[in-house]
C-alpha cells in the first residue's frame, strides 16, 4: 500500500489482487524494504543471479 495505489483508488481498486493472493493480504512497503536491506548486505553474499518475487504469492 503506497501513494501510487492510492492515487488509482487505494485498496478498492486492487481488491480483486489481494483477494486472489495466498495471504490474502496487501504488501506493506516496509516489506519490500526488508527484502532490498537484506539484499544489501554481507548475509546476501553469496546469492547471486536470482529472482526474488516478493509478491505475497501473486504470481504463483
């Protein structure tokens, strides 16, 4: 949930997204911001190349 989703309604208008998600839930920025911290320090060393979809499962 951020300002550019609720700039095209809010949380309405991607019901349908959350709604179809395994954890039934929107993500919170700070969710996303843990992933992007994580990835920027030495505990992500040895990670490499990958994709990491951090989507709550929406796109299994």
């Amino acid at each position: 949930m951020t300002a550019m989703v609720e700039s095209v309604g809010g949380e309405a208008a991607i019901r349908h997204l959350i709604e179809a998600s395994p954890l039934r839930k929107s993500g919170e920025p700070e969710e996303i911001a843990t992933v992007a911290l994580f990835l920027a320090t030495d505990d992500s060393s040895f990670i490499t190349g990958q994709l990491l979809r951090v989507d709550g499962g929406i796109d299994i």
